[in-house]
C-alpha cells in the first residue's frame, strides 16, 4: 500500500471511531429529516419527498440496533453505520474507477 493511501486509510478508520461523538450533541441534525419535520419547517412537503420517500429504507434506522438503549449501544450501532457507508462509498469509487480506467494503456 502506497504511504498516502495508509495516510488516508487510517485517517478514515479514526474519523469512524470517532463518530459516535455525534451522541453528545444536543438539538437535531441537520438534513436528517424525514416528511413530517420538512412539513413543520417549510409548512409543505416536496413532491419528489412524497413519491420518492419509500423508495429506500436505511440498513440501521436512526443509526440503533432495534431494542439496544445503552449508549455502548448506541455508539456500536453509530460505528456499524459508518463501516457500512465506507464500504459502499469505497466500493463504488474502486468501480467507477475501473470503469473509468479499463481499455487504458499505461
């Protein structure tokens, strides 16, 4: 592995460890809304809201493991949801990149 690669890839694994430090803000989070808050903030709700909205159901609703309230818990279930989001946005990239890079001759 090349150094800026090992650079980048332990930064990502320390800002994934890192984010359960989320659970010790207070107020709401920004752009985490569902149809019922973007109705009380904008009085209406979008069309593509209201036809797209059961269109994707997330892997860990509301970042929780389903009857865990501990914040050991919580703080799992928050690093779970980051390692699922690294490894799609990380696959995806390797494949976009292939893609982009097959028939190349360097």
């Amino acid at each position: 592995m090349d150094k800026t690669l090992k650079k980048m890839v332990i930064a990502l694994a320390v800002l994934t460890v890192l984010v359960p430090l989320g659970l010790f803000a207070t107020g709401e989070t920004f752009g985490e809304w569902g149809a019922e808050e973007i109705k009380e903030k904008l009085g209406y709700v979008p069309h593509g809201i209201e036809s797209l909205g059961s269109l994707w159901s997330a892997p860990i609703p509301d970042y929780s493991f389903p009857g865990v309230e501990s914040f050991t818990g919580s703080a799992l279930a928050y690093i779970a949801s980051a390692i699922i989001g690294v490894v799609i946005c990380a696959g995806l990239l390797y494949l976009i990149g292939k893609k982009l890079t097959s028939g190349r001759s360097d």
